[in-house]
C-alpha cells in the first residue's frame, strides 16, 4: 500500500502539472489584451498606464517566461493576484471552496445512495411496475437539463409553494448562529442539492440496475442459491457488492465531474462557490482566477481518482492494489 500510494501521487504531480501548463497556454491563447479590459475597469486607457499595468502583471515578458513564473508560483501554492477582487488567487478560492464543496458533497452523496437503492430496487423487480417506474424517471432526469430542472425546481417549492428560498447560500442579514444557521443553510442547500444530483442518481440507478442483473446470472450467485443461502444476504453479499465495482469506478470520474457540473447550478441559485467565481472571471477576462480555479479542479479530480483506486479494495479485497 505504501508503494503504491507513492506511485499514484507521484503520477498525479505530473498529472497535475501537465494540466497547470495546458491551462495556462489554453488562456493565453484567447483573442485580446488582459492590460486593456484592467485599464477599462479602472477607467484609464492611455498608453503608459498599459505598459504600467503589463509590467506590474508580467505581461510584457515572453509567454516561456511567464510560464516559468507561473509554474513555480504553483510549486509554492502562489496562485497570482486577481486585478478585478483585488486579492489573492489563493484567498479567492480558499473562501469560495467550502460552499462548492459543500454543495457538490451533499448531490453526490444523495444521488449515489438514492441511485444505488434504486437500481437494487428495480434488479431485484424487474419486469415490474417498479422497475419501469423507476427506468422512466432515471430516463427522464437523465434527458433533462440541468438549468431546466432547477428552474422548475424554483418555481414550484419556492415561488408556488414557497417552502423554499430559491437563492444564496443564507439568509442575507438574518444574523443566525448555531443550530439556526445550519437549518438556514440546509434549506438554501436543497434545491440546488437536489438540481445537481438528479441527474447523476439516474446514471447510478441505471448502471446498478444493468450490473446487477449481469452478475445475477453469474455461477457463483446460483451456487450460492443451491446452497440454501437466504436472498437477502445473495443479494447483499454476492450480488451487489460485485455489482457495486463498475459503479465506484463510473462515480470516482463522475465525482470530479461534479464541481465542473456545479458551475450552471451556482450561476442559477446564485451559490457563492468556484464555479460562480470561474464564470464572474470569464466574464472580467481575470486569467490568475481561471488558472487557479482550473488548478483547484484538476487537484480534486486526481484525488478522487485516487480515492476511488482505494476503495477498490474495501469493497472486494480479491483486488489486489497494483
């Protein structure tokens, strides 16, 4: 285990640094001069304060040189200066990463728990009214868009209904504390929870379903039923624990997915996390915030990688980690 953890992070370092240098040519190669949209918001143009501006910024050194002044401010977590918040890359999203997190948490564990109950729930009846029940609504969250979905979701629990808010991440002056401010923010939390995970529950209620069925049919799982075993425990201990290893490894590439997917979501609830930051700076042509917002992703995403090359292990021990 030692060993092998040491090879998968040296191969994520490379991994990682590969995606820092990709990042930062993919920015630079956009149409436009950084100095001019900053001396637009600052509201002079003039020559000499764009020559400041590129001086102070690095700008008007060759690109293999800002290269090289990036990639080490990287190795050392000095991820720039961000001309439009007037702060530190790292600051920026350091403040901004709990609230993604959070988010991007509570959809996944929600869609995986719910997708693999229902697709045990429909392997176990297939052919039934559940199980095509349940192959429908997997099929129709799947085919819906995100944005439509939690426009939907919006106006009905918090403009119809209005159980719901249907922005921020808490009660804007409401001052709460404690227990009152959790409940705050689980009820902010739900709808755009609810939005981002529906989609990925029906990837996972229909890859279960599949699994199960194909292992089902395996001959250790008919052994298993010849011996008189009970089929609770065929199920639990046979069937879907050998089922569950594609569907680990479907949610360990997904997880990553999740905090690009969260982008549209924060942008509709207006959820203050990185997403919403990597659009505002899109928008400003703020490169130091893209690059680290691409820089804090692409670390995750390896990490759940690797999380997922480790559960592996846990949930059948018959493979071996190598």
């Amino acid at each position: 285990m030692p060993g092998f953890l040491a090879q998968r992070l040296v191969k994520a370092a490379i991994v990682v640094l590969a995606i820092v240098v990709c990042n930062f040519f993919l920015i630079h190669a956009a149409p436009g001069d950084p100095a001019s949209v900053i001396a637009g918001q600052s509201g002079a143009a003039d020559e000499r304060f764009l020559q400041q501006l590129r001086t102070q910024f690095g700008l008007d050194q060759p690109l293999h040189v800002q290269l090289w002044i990036y990639v080490k401010g990287v190795l050392t977590l000095d991820l720039g200066f961000s001309h439009r918040q007037q702060m530190p890359v790292s600051t920026l999203i350091m403040d901004r990463l709990p609230a993604t997190l959070l988010l991007t948490g509570a959809a996944f564990a929600f869609a995986i728990t719910l997708g693999i109950t229902l697709g045990t729930l429909a392997a176990r009846r297939v052919g039934t009214w559940a199980d095509s029940v349940i192959t429908v609504l997997a099929l129709t969250f799947y085919a819906t868009p995100l944005f439509w979905v939690g426009l939907m979701l919006v106006l009905f629990f918090s403009v119809w209904l209005e159980w719901l808010p249907s922005f921020g991440m808490m009660s804007v002056g409401a001052n709460l504390a404690g227990l009152a401010l959790v409940l705050d923010v689980a009820k902010h939390l739900l709808l755009p929870a609810l939005t981002l995970g529906l989609f990925y529950m029906a990837v996972y209620a229909r890859l279960t379903r599949a699994t199960m069925l194909e292992v089902a049919d395996q001959d250790f799982v008919k052994t298993a039923r010849a011996k008189g075993v009970p089929e609770g425990q065929v199920v639990r201990r046979h069937v879907l624990r050998n089922a569950l290893l594609p569907v680990i490894t479907f949610a360990g590439i997904q997880a990553g997915q999740l905090i690009g997917g969260s982008i549209l979501v924060e942008t509709v609830f207006a959820w203050p996390g990185i997403g919403r930051l990597a659009f505002e700076a899109l928008l400003a042509r703020d490169y130091p915030v893209l690059m680290g917002v691409f820089f804090a992703t692409s670390v995750m995403v390896v990490l759940f990688n690797l999380l997922t090359d480790l559960l592996y292990a846990v949930v059948d021990p018959r493979v071996e980690v190598a």
